[in-house]
C-alpha cells in the first residue's frame, strides 16, 4: 500500500463541512501529500468526482455460512481462504478499511500486510465475547454439546476469566473488543431485547479495554441493553435498531457511536430463507427489520455520531453496497457519506482515514456521478470508475 499516483481533474470531496473542489490528488508513498517534486504516474478523472475510500465498520472475514455452528468450528483453514475471498470483493467495492467485530486474528491480519491478497486495511477484535446462551453462543436449546470457543465468538462467563480473555486478545494484535451485550437475530435461544452480561462482567471488559487504549463494541439492539451497554463503559454501539430517542440522547451525553447494519435484515429477509436460514432467526429479524432507519434518524437528531457497518453472512456477503442504499435511504447522502468516511474513521481512532487532505492515506474512489446530487452513485457498482487504495488503482 505504498503506490504514488495523481489524479486529475475531477472534483474531490473534503469532507461533510466543505464538499467538493475541484484540485488534484497527489499521492506519493501510499499517503496524500500537497505538493511533490517529481512527476507520479496520472489517473486522469476528468469530469469525474473522488471521495475517500469506504469504511466498512461491522464486517465479519470469517462468517463464511449462515450455519452458525458451521461458522464456529468448521475448519478455520477454510474460514481463513473463504475470508481473504470476501475481503478482495469488499475492496473491489470500494471498502479500502474495514473493523471485523466477531473473528479475524494476528494471522490474517500478517497475511494482509505481507501483501498474500488484495484486502481493506483491516482491523480486528477477534472472537466476541458472549455470555452462555448469549448471542455469541451457536447452541440450540436441545442439542446438549460443549461450546466454549470458536472463530467468531468465545463463550466466557465471570468476571476473572473475562479479564484472562480481554488480555489475550489485546496480547494478540485485536483492535478493540466485541462484546454481546443483546439478544440476537441468528443466535437460537436468546430473545433479542434482554441485556446480556452483568454490570460487573460488563465493567471488567470495558475497563482492561480501557487500561490498555483500546475501547469495547457491544452487539446491542434493545434501549435496555444499550443503556446497560453504556453506563458500563461501552463506545461502540453495533445495530440498535430498537432504541428511542431517550436511549440515543443517552448514548450522545456518552460519546458513544452507533453503527447500524441496515444491510444485514434486509439481506436476511429477501434471501435468507432461499439459503438455509433457520425459521428462529427469520422470525427474530423480522422484529428488527422495521426499526432500523428509524433508529439512525433517533440517533441523529440526537447528536450521536453514526458510523456504518454491513454485518452480512455467509453468501449475503454481495449485499454490501445494498447497505450504502438504505443508509442513504435513512440519512440521506451527506450523513451517509460522512458516516462512510469520516466518522467510521473517528471510530477506529485513525486521523489518516475517512478524508483526503495531507496525511492521509491514499484511499479513494472514483465516481462518475456526483453522489450528493445522485446518491446511486454510491451504490450502483456501474458508477465506480476506480478505487484506489495507498496510492495504487486496485480496482
Ligand atoms: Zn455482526
């Protein structure tokens, strides 16, 4: 990710204050600089519109079935190729960065920056933290088999053993920590509103986390476990598709971010019984499904900064840019750009993402429409004439 290039002509995005202007981008060395002294190869944009590379801030690498228990323990070989697969299709999207909040470790993300395979910048939490018979637990009610761990999630109870598996992730390269701190869609035994975790399990995760610099993202859709989430030292907010605008001024006093992940219901809903979703998991979207745009727009007025995920499993995965259209849908397309950008970019705690001013990285597309004026822009795949990423066109 260390390419140079200069592309002309077009009108760039500087951000949500400023809108576009027309300049060049000078890229040497995989970073945006403002002026350089020899010549850089030219991409020649003219007429066109660049925006900085997408952020993808709820993707999972590993979720390579819509078997949960498949995903878990099936052959983490296997996992591993089917997400360096998926992660390639993200960046042809144009996702030049994504957050992997269930599963990714130290050795795909080594494989990434020896440069094996085409991927986003990635960052990862590692397997989240579940209670037992918590969204993170693959288990149906009647099946009596062990779970402790797998690739996407861990099952840990109390207070001591959670401290053990906060430092053990952090030791090995995670990013932050996911945690489940709600009921869930494809989880079996779990009614999706009920808080998970107690206080103390919740404070003892958000404040190794804490200790270390790091910050904790918590799986939460209901206001009462989102309030839990928080007053527990959560940042982080994934999903919250049924809170109300109570629970959002909360989350806004608390600096807390929210990251919907409108694509992953709707995805669900048209095509998860044709791929094998399971009659638990259809019925439990259906109650999430509605509330989802609505929950952006709580958050919004509220003063809550609002980021962007995809959260899409199994072979869902193709639904990304799908999200992008019903978050622009919800927010309309500057917030939607904004969350895309710059504030997923404030999320992950990295100042070089989510704009294209000097110092950043070298990650952008090429649109051949403006996407404020046309927002499909944004969405329709036709409308990318380019992605760069550290200074190189990889798609
Ligand atoms: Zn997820």
């Amino acid at each position: 990710m260390s390419g140079s290039l200069r592309i002309t002509g077009a009108r760039v995005w500087d951000g949500a204050e400023r809108g576009f202007a027309e300049r060049d981008v000078l890229i040497e060395d995989g970073v945006v600089v403002d002026s350089v002294s020899g010549d850089l190869p030219t991409f020649d944009a003219t007429g066109q519109y660049v925006v900085p590379g997408l952020i993808d801030a709820h993707f999972h690498a590993y979720a390579t079935s819509m078997d949960g228990f498949e995903n878990e323990r099936g052959p983490l070989s296997f996992a591993a190729i089917n997400g360096t697969r998926r992660l390639e299709r993200a960046l042809q999207r144009g996702f030049t960065t994504v957050r992997d909040v269930a599963g990714g470790d130290i050795g795909l993300s080594r494989a990434i920056e020896a440069g094996l395979f085409d991927s986003p910048r990635y960052h990862f939490t590692g397997p989240a933290l579940s209670q037992t018979g918590g969204h993170g637990d693959p288990r149906s009610a009647h099946v009596d088999v062990c779970f402790g761990h797998g690739h996407m999630c861990e099952v840990v109870d109390g207070v001591d053993a959670l401290r053990v598996a906060v430092r053990e992730r952090l030791r090995t390269g995670a990013h932050a920590i996911k945690v489940m701190t709600s009921g869930g869609v494809f989880s079996l035994t779990d009614p999706v509103r009920i808080p998970q975790y107690s206080p103390e399990e919740l404070r003892a995760i958000t404040e190794e986390a804490g200790r270390r610099g790091s910050y904790v993202a918590a799986h939460a859709y209901s206001s009462e476990a989102v309030m839990h989430s928080i007053e527990n030292g959560v940042r982080s907010i994934e999903h919250g598709n049924l809170i109300d605008s109570v629970t959002a001024s909360a989350m806004a006093a608390a600096g807390a971010f929210l990251v919907p992940t409108l694509a992953a219901y709707d995805a669900m809903d048209r095509r998860g019984a044709a791929i094998g979703l399971n009659e638990i998991s259809l019925a439990k979207n259906t109650e999430v499904l509605s509330r989802g745009q609505e929950a952006i727009q709580f958050a919004l007025a509220a003063g809550v900064s609002v980021g962007f995920g995809s959260d899409l499993m199994g072979d869902l995965e193709d639904d990304q840019l799908c999200g992008v259209r019903l978050q622009i849908q919800a927010a309309g397309a500057l917030e939607a750009l904004r969350s895309l950008t710059e504030v997923n970019a404030r999320l992950i705690g990295d100042a070089r993402l989510g704009h294209l001013g000097a110092g950043a990285f070298g990650d952008a597309i090429v649109l051949s429409a403006d996407p404020i004026a046309e927002p499909s822009a944004l969405w329709e795949p036709d409308a990318r004439a380019a992605v760069v990423q550290g200074g190189s066109v990889v798609a």
